[in-house]
C-alpha cells in the first residue's frame, strides 16, 4: 500500500530530524504532532534553552543549535529561551555542581552575546527569543510551592545529574 504525500512529509521531516542523532526519544508523539502541525499548515514551536552562565557559547552547543537550524529550515520555529532567570539561581541542570548564581547585570551581558551568537547560526529574525524571567519572576511562592508538589523526589532522582548528586551528598 503507498503512503500518502503527507505521509511521506512526515517521515522525510523526521529523517531530517532523526540524522546524526544518537537517541532520538519519543519519536511516535512527535510523528503525531508533526502530522497535525502539517495538516493544519502550521509549524511546530521546537524549544532549546541555554543559560547564559558565560559570555560565550562554547562548541557543544553548536551541535545542538545546528539541529535547530535543521528543524527551521524545514518550516519550523525555533524558540531560543536564554535562561536568565535560572542563571540568576545558580540553575543545577546538567551539571555535577550547581552554577554560580550571578547577578543581573552579568546575566544581561552574557544573554546579550548569547543571542548575537546563536544569530550566526539560527535566522533569528524567524525564530522567537524569549526569557524565562518572562514568567519565573511572576511566581508567587504558593505558585511555586504547588508546582513543587507536581513532582516526586523519585522523579527528579530519574535524572542522571540528580541522582549522582545525591549518592555523593552534593548540595
């Protein structure tokens, strides 16, 4: 039986999305929310977030943004979230130690560059460029404290970086 045209668009948009990858996790939801966004004629919003820790991206994050860059040229909207809130905290995520937390003005001035940096790669003029201080610095401490209560410890010790840090007695 052959497949139809926007069968055929998905499974090629996928392929673009699933080369060079090394895991590529929840490929059949994505499959679905790719064939509504085609059928609606409306792209998928792709999110990659980064915390603007230094005034500099370094060469890992080019792998990333180059997959970005893929994902937009297939029609697609890449929304940049710089971070800065969460560089403001001293954000743990992926790393064995929790990040320094800086101050506003170090966080602006590495968001500023980060932006300019990732324009070299993404066309930000299509893409969105957002912050989490946009909604992080809202929350009330009721808010936060209900999200809290979304989760488990169990599930936060489902990731890797946690769950070493807590084996160890790391803050």
């Amino acid at each position: 039986m052959k497949s139809s045209a926007p069968e055929r668009e998905v499974e090629r948009q996928l392929d673009v999305m699933r080369d060079a990858a090394v895991d590529f996790l929840g490929e059949e939801e994505l499959r679905e929310r790719l064939a509504q966004a085609l059928r609606a004629k409306r792209p998928l919003r792709v999110k990659l977030g980064m915390d603007p820790s230094s005034p500099d991206l370094h060469l890992g994050h080019t792998v990333v943004l180059q997959k970005l860059k893929r994902i937009q040229e297939l029609g697609h909207t890449p929304i940049f979230l710089v971070g800065d809130f969460t560089a403001m905290i001293g954000d743990p995520s992926g790393k064995k130690k929790t990040r320094p937390a800086l101050d506003r003005d170090e966080v602006r001035t590495n968001a500023a560059t980060y932006v300019e940096q990732v324009g070299r790669i993404l066309d930000v003029e299509s893409a969105e460029v957002r912050f989490n201080s946009e909604w992080m610095e809202e929350l009330s401490s009721a808010e936060v404290v209900r999200l809290c209560s979304r989760y488990t410890v169990a599930r936060l010790l489902e990731r890797d970086d946690f769950a070493k840090r807590y084996k160890t007695g790391e803050p």
